[in-house]
C-alpha cells in the first residue's frame, strides 16, 4: 500500500505535463502558417526548439542534479507554461523565443521527473529496484492514452474555439499549472551528486569510446530521431491539403506507435521469444 500511494503521487505530478506535452503536438505547424510565415520561416521556428533541446540535453542532468529535481519539475511546467503563452504573439522573434523554452522544457520533462523518481524510490522510500519497470510501464500505458486523447482534444478545442489552432497550447497552461503545482507541494526535495560538467561530459564521452556498441546504439538512435523529426515537420503539409483533420490524423500516428510497442513486448516476451537486435 505504501509504494501504491507513493506511485499515485509520482502519477499525478508527471502526468498532467506528458498531457501537456502531447497537446502542443497535433497543430504546431498550422499555427505558424496562420500567423502568415514561409515554411522556411517555420523550418527555422521547428530548428529552434531542436536545437534547444539537444543543447540543454548536453548538461540537463548536471543542471538538474545540482538545482534540485523537485525545482527542475517544477521548472519545466513554467518554461514550457511561457512558451505556449508567447504562441499567442505574431512577432517571429517571440515565436523563436517560445520554441528555445519549450526545448528546454522538455528536456527537463524527460530528465527531471524519472530521476526524481528512482530517487525516492531507491533512497528515500527503500523499495526494491524490481518495482522501478512496474511504475514506468503505468507510465508508458498512460502515455499512450494521453497521446491518442491529446490529438482528439486538440482537434475539439481548435474546432469549437474562437482561437483556432492556438487554442491546445492555451489548453495546456492548465495541466503544466497543476504538474507544477502537485509536485512543488507534494514531492520532497532531491539531489544528485555535484559534478563538473566538463567532467560529467568527459565520463559519458569515454563511455562511448570504450564501448563499440553503445556508440553504434547512439547513432542508430539518432538517425532514428532525426527521421522523426523530419516527419514532424511534413506531416501537416503533406495532409492539410487533403482536408484531413490533423488532430484525428495525429491521434492515428499515436496509436499506431502504440501498438507497435505492445507488438514488440510481445514478440520480445511472448511464445515467440523474438530477439532484439
């Protein structure tokens, strides 16, 4: 019972921000092209956000460690709060601003609240590490939830709101509100170990040097995500003038994903034992 309320509580702060996340997804791209930019301009405006991301994600676990993984919660709902506020604005260097915040901001959201958690879990509560998948997979099911919803709703708000296209990111503000809200009152603060972050750079390079094939990982990952980050930038294009409905659309991409999930866990799992690569 102890750990099914600890869970609950790790549930109801990360939650509302995956919500959030998911929703600022489905109509990004029409949002820019309302506001009248050239698809080189929002090129530009989707490079922002990347960018930010992958740069902050050099130093996000050093940064989070020595901050405070409660604070960097926190944290990341008010950067990416202000940004989907800033998407209200016409001027593009606000836009461009919003982008760089919201690339922080998830990089936070993918750094902060997993390390916050395994924390708690391991030193504060001394659970045992065997329960540590059973909270990930609640997670990684209810993200899947989240995402598919995230595509109706957004399509539903931008529809029956005066506000098109911009009203999921105004949708949003609520849920990054009460993630950052439940966690900075419910959570207990945590800390890592002080570490250079040229230091902590230098290990996690030496690491991959010394290990063939977690340097062969990273770089099929990364070609991995650079595919689908070229396929977040089309999609919109290539449907929109077909009269697809791009959250529908999206939540079809979502679900997809998460079949294949549950396709693979039960090839890997399963009677045919099936064998990544």
């Amino acid at each position: 019972p102890a750990f099914r309320a600890f869970q609950r509580q790790f549930l109801l702060g990360y939650l509302p921000a995956l919500a959030a996340d998911w929703l600022q997804g489905p109509l990004l791209f029409q949002l820019l092209q309302s506001r009248g930019f050239l698809r080189s301009q929002i090129a530009a405006l989707y490079s922002c956000g990347f960018a930010s991301n992958v740069a902050f994600g050099l130093v996000s676990g050093v940064f989070v460690d020595r901050l405070g993984r409660k604070k960097s919660c926190v944290l990341s709902s008010g950067l990416c709060s202000v940004s989907c506020l800033l998407l209200l604005s016409q001027d593009f260097l606000a836009l461009a601003a919003a982008r760089l915040l919201v690339g922080l901001g998830t990089s936070l959201l993918f750094s902060a609240f997993e390390s916050w958690y395994i924390h708690e879990h391991l030193e504060r509560h001394d659970f045992p590490a065997e329960w540590i998948p059973d909270t990930f997979s609640r997670v990684a099911l209810w993200n899947s939830g989240l995402a598919v919803a995230a595509g109706l709703l957004a399509e539903l708000v931008a529809e029956g709101l005066a506000l098109g296209p911009v009203a999921p990111f105004l949708l949003a503000v609520p849920f990054l509100a009460l993630s950052g809200i439940f966690a900075g009152k419910n959570w207990d603060e945590n800390y890592g170990k002080s570490r250079p972050c040229g230091k902590a750079c230098g290990e996690g390079l030496r690491g991959l040097a010394s290990d063939p094939r977690a340097l062969l990982l990273g770089l099929v990952q990364a070609l991995v995500e650079s595919i689908l980050l070229i396929f977040a930038f089309l999609w919109t294009p290539v449907l929109e003038p077909h009269g697809i409905p791009l959250g529908i659309a999206f939540s079809g991409f979502t679900a997809a994903g998460a079949a294949g999930s549950a396709l693979f866990r039960r090839g890997v799992a399963g009677k045919l034992r099936l064998q990544p690569l």
